[in-house]
C-alpha cells in the first residue's frame, strides 16, 4: 500500500484477470474477520455508538428481493403510485411511519440516512420559503444539532444560525422566540427553518418539539412577518420514543412541524443504509424536478433507491411492530439502569443523567477531569464531548461528559463486564502528580535560544505515530517527517547550554529535550543561532525517518534574504550523504531543488504549513505542487519521460488539511503533478520543454515564490533547467543542476556515523558542524539567484 509507504495514494491497476473463486472467498474472509460481530463473547461492545445487529427478518428480505435488484426510484406515496412490488412494501411502510408519528396524512420515503433526509427536509423548506417570498433563508437549531444539519446548509447555500448549548443542552423555546425577533427585525424578508432534535446525539435528549412549534405558530399567526418552517430530526428517538414513552409529542401531532427524518438502521433495527424521510402533504413538490426522458417527476434526492431496502423495512414495520419494539427498547431501558449502577459502583460522585424513553446514559466522571482512561474509552468505543454544566455553585462551565448507548444488541452479561472493567480502571488512580518545577535555562544564554521551544531556528523532525506508539519496531506504520515548521507551534522543550568542550568557541551551543543522555531522546543539536545547525536524531526516530538521520541546516548569518536559499545537508545513520536541499521561500512554502547521487528533484510550492499538534499527537500533510524527479543513469543515455502523473489540478484552490483529531488519518504527502524523467549523467545535448512534451503550458504548478507558473525542463551543456514562468505576470526563476553535482557531493560533505547515537561524543557532533559548516555556506553562495531569475547550484571542483 503506497499509502503507509511514504504517506501519498495514488490509485492501483484494474485487475486484468479475475481472482480464483478459492483466492477469491479466502480474500473476502479475511476482510470479513476485521470487521466485528455482535454476539459472541469476544465481539467489541460499542458502548458509544447508537448501533445494533440487524433484525433477521429484515436480512432475510433483504436477500430475497436483492436478486430482482428492484429500483424504486421516486415517491410512492402519491399519486396513486406505490401498487405493486416493491414500491407497494415501501408506500405501506412509510404510510404505517408516518401513523407511527401521528399524521393523519404524509409524504415520505426512504433514504439512505438521516443526514439525506435533512438534506431533503431542509431544502423543501428552503424551496418552501422562498416560494413565500423570502430573499434569505437561515436555519436555526442549537449547536448541539447533528453535523448533518450543518453539512445540509453548506450544499442548499443558506445560512446556519446554530444557538450556543445551554445547560440545559436543548432548543429552548425562548431562545427560538428570541432568535425570530432578532431575525425579523433584518432588512428584507427572511425564511427560517427551525431544526429541532428528538434524540440529540450526544444526549439522547429531546428537545420540547411542541413548544417550540407553538412559538412558530404565534410568530405566523401575530403576523410576525418571518416565513416559518419546523424540520424534526428524529433519527435516533424517531423509532423509539413511540415505544417507550408515547407522550412525548416530538411529532406530527403539532400542526407546525413539517418534515421529520427517521433513522431505521440507527434506532429501527435495519441494516444500513435505511433512513426515512416524511412530510406534510403538498410539499414535495418543492422539490420536484421533472424528468422528461424517463416520464416522471423525481422529488427525491438519490435517484435510483433499493427496492429490496423498502421490502426489508417492510418486513420490520410489519413482522415486529408495535409489540416487538416495545419490548426491544423496554429490555434496552433495563440494561441503561444497569449501566447507570456501573457507572455508580465504579465513581459514586459522577453526575448521571439519563435521558427520558431513551436508551441513552450520560456520565460525568467525578476525577482527572471527568476524563477515562484510554485503554478503557478504546476497548468500549466510547467518546467523550464538553458540555455547559452548571456547578453547584451556580458558574455555567464546560464539562466532559460520556454517552453511553443501552442499543438493544447489549446484554447484563456485557454491562456487569463494563461494570469491573470500569471499576478497575477508576480504582486507585493515583491524583495527577503536580507539573514538575519548570527548569530554567542558563542565565547566560542569548536571546535566541532563551526559549528554543518557542525561537528555535533549526528544521524540525516531525514523527508521526499513534499515541504511546513510538516504539517503530513495535509499530512499523509510523513516519517521521521533515518540514520547514519552526519549533513554534509544534510545543516541545528543549533545552541549551554553552558550548565549552573541545572544539568550543564563543556563541556555540548544544541542545537537546535531555541534555543529561542527549542521544536517546528525539535529538542532539549543536548550533549556532545566528549560522547553522546539526541535529542528530535518537535512535527511533532514525528508523522511522524518510529523510535521513542526521541534518545540518544552514540558515545564517542574519535574516535570509529571498535570493538565497535555506540549505539542507542530510545524512545516512553510516554517516554517508544522502541529499543536499536548497530552499527558495520562508521556513514553511518554498520551491526546492534536493540533489542526490543519483537523482535531482525539483518541488515546486512544498507547503508545510498544515503541521499540527494536539497533545503528542501531529497531524500534518506535506503538499507539493509538482514535483519533478529526474533519475540519472551511469552512462549518456538520452533524456526520457518516465511518466507525468496528475493527482490534482494545480489552477484550483485546495483546503487545508484538518487536524489528525478530526482526521482519523495518518498524514499525506500529497501533489498535484509529478513528472518522472530520466537521463544519463553523461548526457551532453539539449533537448527544450517542448523536446521532451512538456512544452509550453503543459505543466502548471503554484510555486512558492509566483503562485501559478509554467514549469519547463530542458537540458543543456551537462545541466538540467527547470523554468518557473508565472502565468497572466512577469516574474520567475530558472533551477540550473549540474547532472553530475549529486555524485560530487559525498566526499565535499563527509559525514558521521550516527547509528549507534547512544555511543557519540557531543565533542565529535561539534566538529563535524564546524567542518561542515564552510562548506555549506559555499554551496549556498553559488546557488543565489542572480539577475534573470537564474539558480545556479554548482560546487568547487564538480562540474558545472
Ligand atoms: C445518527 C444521527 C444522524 C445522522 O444519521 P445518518 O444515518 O448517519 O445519516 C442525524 N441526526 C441524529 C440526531 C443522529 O443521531
């Protein structure tokens, strides 16, 4: 898998030939062993999740009417549609739904989830009040809401108006009262959909659906002015607060509620992917569109649906009914209380609160923060989310807050499990020792590297692995990256001393986060603040970098100027060269040239700025626009292209990458365009961009230094050129290498076994920079950027 490789994907081949049957179901069981059950003993119990094994009545439909591979395509539940087949078992059981949520009359049908049904609610209501003449539509709903209703304002383009979460963690009435004052008093004429939640999520909470369509109903008959629409999610109490407490009115039985979604593969014991969606009639068709070329009007989002779904839906509605559910979420609310005393055995001060008719617990831990520990959140699956509390004494503060699901899959014999693992894991957890005393630098330290944490100036290894995870051999998929991100963001202590030994002279310091056993954790550094710096890295961190073990970055003296480059000597762990890098930009977007010897490799817009942290865990994406790889040969062969592969389109704006938290992903290397190219060392003729194909206009690539530009390699005179030509402006640059630099390099830049780092001596790391450090700086001076844009690398004595 390329992608645990080196952190990019690119897709793989169509197989040409089928798999034997054998191979075939081998490879499927082993697929089929990852993905957990949910009766035997040994089947994860996933306490924070609203999901539960599939009724068998409904995978027995569900096989059955797959093979007729029926389509039901459209609404049934109007015009006289809905007779035969399939569609007649979808129009019967989202008729018998909407009897469930007490309409005397509804539209509906079946979706792929909840968040497709909001999505068909809320553009209704969009469509609806923009019928009535509203200019703007807002949505309004509390912060706690499902991202599905945020993710549905996104695609319909209105505005989401999201109240913050009181304590009380529901859409209070008075809050949506006050929300249609503020609204109506904006210029023009402006159409709110109010979103309400019947089982939040988190919470299991409802919110009181009636009262808030009573306040609707106020504002449109008090000629409040505002078009008004009430969407109900009820996707994970829609299926069971019918069962469990009937009075509570979440539904159709207010006049002012219009659509409501349901979830049946959440809360309905169906398998996925099954939600429903139900309206008032006559409002389907603002969502119609006609279809001229199959004969009818579709008013649903998808398109083609699964007639087999419907059937299995059917087979629910009808084979369980009213009885079966009953007693399905009677059991459920059981084992909840038996969650509840768990959870109470294990910390006698945690504030529960399970919410009414719904199986769902919420627990705030008495210690560490409310938080549990990670072993025990993992092995449950259980997620915690900060929530307004209000304190005994009064203050509102934000608190960590677990949910627990009692889904009907969950029996006593699992709970009381839960019950002596959680006690356990709260026994005797020692209180948080207090922060050990922060120690202070050496007085005599100058400025730059008083705080290196926050100043450091030297390039950063960036390691990747999952948390508690460091150890590479026990957890191979791990990286260990190198960006331009300052120490800044990234957090960690170092600390610095003078250095006096041998080899010592003034402004000279060593670093590391141990200076006690400098070589055994994450890194040795010897710098010179103003010039240059070597870092050695530990031991596990050379087994997990891509980049080589050791790093001498050049930088100094002062401020870098455009011009010249930031320069980067890499090494092996036997101490042998690996790459010189040369950085055109600022610390975090640079175009690059990194010479190898037997390679060159031109970036174009390498953007390290997604590097982030939260905790000792980074999330990052290193993006490069295009990346040109030119592999040399020993001999004169002619310039080839390998290959241009385009992953994205350059001219187009990207996102920036999301924190690893929010991510579940390990980090990218992504690009644009890579060209891969290959030539003798020895080639000695020219050949233009246009020569080799990639003429102009063909290779577009957003650089550091001129955003979009046009990228030409050519080759002249021993030399590989790669112009930067900015497009629609004037400006650029042209990158000049030698073909035979990368093979020079190593004895100009010998280096230093570093791969038993335990073993070395500061003294030996302290040299070697003074002795690199010359000839670095040489490097750099020939590679400034002379007038015309020229970028010249070059080394004395090596061809040019
Ligand atoms: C689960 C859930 C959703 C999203 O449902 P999908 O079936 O994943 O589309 C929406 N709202 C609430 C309240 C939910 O619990």
């Amino acid at each position: 898998m390329p992608d645990l490789d080196d952190g990019s994907t690119e897709t793989d081949t169509f197989p040409e030939t089928p798999l034997s049957p054998g191979a075939l179901r081998q490879a499927l069981d082993a697929r089929l062993a990852e993905v957990p059950g949910w009766h035997s003993p040994g089947d994860p119990v996933r306490l924070g999740f609203a999901m539960t094994a599939p009724h068998p009545l409904a995978l027995d439909a569900l096989e059955r009417f797959t093979a007729r591979n029926a389509n039901n395509v459209g609404v049934h539940t109007r015009f006289g549609g809905g007779t035969h087949g399939t569609r007649r078992l979808e129009r019967e059981a989202v008729l018998a739904l909407g009897g469930l949520l007490r309409a005397d009359s509804v539209d509906g049908y079946v979706t792929g989830g909840a968040n497709e049904g909001t999505l068909a609610g809320l553009r209704i209501g969009r469509n609806a009040l923009r019928a009535a003449g509203a200019r703007e539509v807002v949505v309004l709903a509390s912060a706690l809401t499902h991202h599905s209703v945020a993710k549905a304002a996104e695609i319909l383009d209105i505005e989401p108006r999201l109240c913050p979460a009181g304590p009380s963690w529901l859409l209070e009435p008075e809050t949506v009262r006050a929300e249609l004052a503020a609204l109506a008093a904006r210029p023009g004429r402006t159409g709110v959909i109010v979103v309400s939640t019947a089982g939040y999520y988190n919470t299991g909470l409802v919110d009181p659906v009636d009262r808030i369509g009573d306040v609707l109903r106020e504002h449109a008959a008090s000629g409040g002015g505002l078009p008004l629409f009430h969407h109900v999610d009820a996707a994970h109490g829609g299926m069971i607060l019918p069962f469990t407490d009937p009075d509570v009115a979440f539904d159709f039985r207010h006049p002012f509620v219009h659509s409501v979604v349901l979830d049946p593969h959440k809360s309905g014991l169906m398998p996925y992917s099954c939600g429903v969606f139900l309206c008032r009639k006559g409002l389907l068709g603002h969502g119609a569109v006609p279809a001229p070329m199959s004969g009818f009007v579709d008013e649903t989002i998808t398109g083609s649906r699964s007639g087999a779904m419907a059937a299995a839906l059917w087979s629910l509605v009808f084979g369980v009914a009213a009885e079966g559910y009953r007693e399905v979420f009677r059991a459920a609310l059981d084992v909840r209380d038996r969650l509840a005393g768990a959870v109470r055995a294990a910390d006698p001060d945690a504030v529960l609160l399970p919410a009414p008719g719904n199986p769902v617990l919420v627990a705030g831990f008495s210690r560490d923060g409310g938080r549990l520990p990670a072993e025990l959140a993992a092995r449950y699956r259980l997620v915690g989310n900060k929530l307004p509390w209000t304190a005994p004494d009064g203050r509102v503060e934000e608190r960590l807050f677990y949910h627990f699901y009692a889904m009907p899959h969950l029996t006593r014999e699992h709970v009381d499990g839960f019950r002596t693992a959680l006690v356990d894991a709260l026994a005797d957890r020692p209180e948080p020792a207090a922060a050990p005393a922060a120690r202070r630098p050496a007085p005599d330290l100058p400025d730059a590297l008083r705080n290196l944490r926050r100043d450091s100036v030297c390039l950063r290894h960036v390691v990747v692995h999952p948390p508690g995870r460091r150890d590479p051999d026990g957890y191979p998929h791990a990286y260990s990256f190198h960006t331009f991100q300052d120490r800044a963001g990234l957090g960690e202590e170092l600390r610095a001393r003078p250095w006096t030994g041998d080899g010592g002279r003034p402004g000279l310091y060593v670093y590391a986060p141990d200076l006690d056993a400098p070589f055994a954790n994450e890194l040795f550094g010897v710098t010179d603040p103003e010039r240059y710096a070597l870092e050695v890295l530990d031991r596990n961190q050379q087994k997990l970098s891509l980049v080589g073990a050791a790093h001498f970055a050049l930088f100094g003296p002062g401020r870098r100027t455009p011009d010249r480059p930031l320069l980067l000597a890499n090494f092996h762990a036997d101490g042998v060269l690996r790459s010189v890098e040369y950085k055109y930009g600022d610390r975090r977007l640079a175009d690059e040239v990194q010479v190898f010897a037997d390679a060159l490799v031109v970036k174009v817009g390498k953007d390290g700025r997604s590097v982030r942290r939260t905790g000792d865990d980074y999330s990052f994406s290193l993006d490069t626009s295009l990346e040109l790889r030119v592999r040399l040969t020993d001999d004169a062969a002619p310039p080839e292209v390998v290959r241009v592969a385009r992953h994205a389109d350059p001219a187009l704006p990207r996102r920036r990458h999301l924190l690893r938290g929010q991510y579940h992903r390990f980090p990218n290397r992504f690009f644009d365009v890579i060209v891969d190219l290959s030539v003798g060392r020895r080639f000695r003729g020219a050949t233009t961009a246009a020569g080799l194909g990639l003429h102009d206009g063909r290779l577009l690539a957003r650089s550091a230094g001129w955003d979009l530009v046009r990228v030409e390699p050519s080759y002249a005179d021993g030399a590989l050129e790669v112009r930067l030509a900015a497009v629609g402006g004037t400006g650029g640059c042209v990158f000049r290498v030698p073909l035979g630099l990368g093979a020079h390099l190593p004895a100009l830049l010998p280096g230093v076994p570093v791969g038993d780092p335990e073993r070395l001596d500061p003294a030996d790391v302290v040299g070697w920079a003074a002795r690199l450090h010359p000839v670095a700086e040489a490097l750099r001076e020939a590679a400034r950027t002379r007038d015309g844009g020229l970028r010249r690398l070059s080394a004395p004595g090596a061809p040019s």
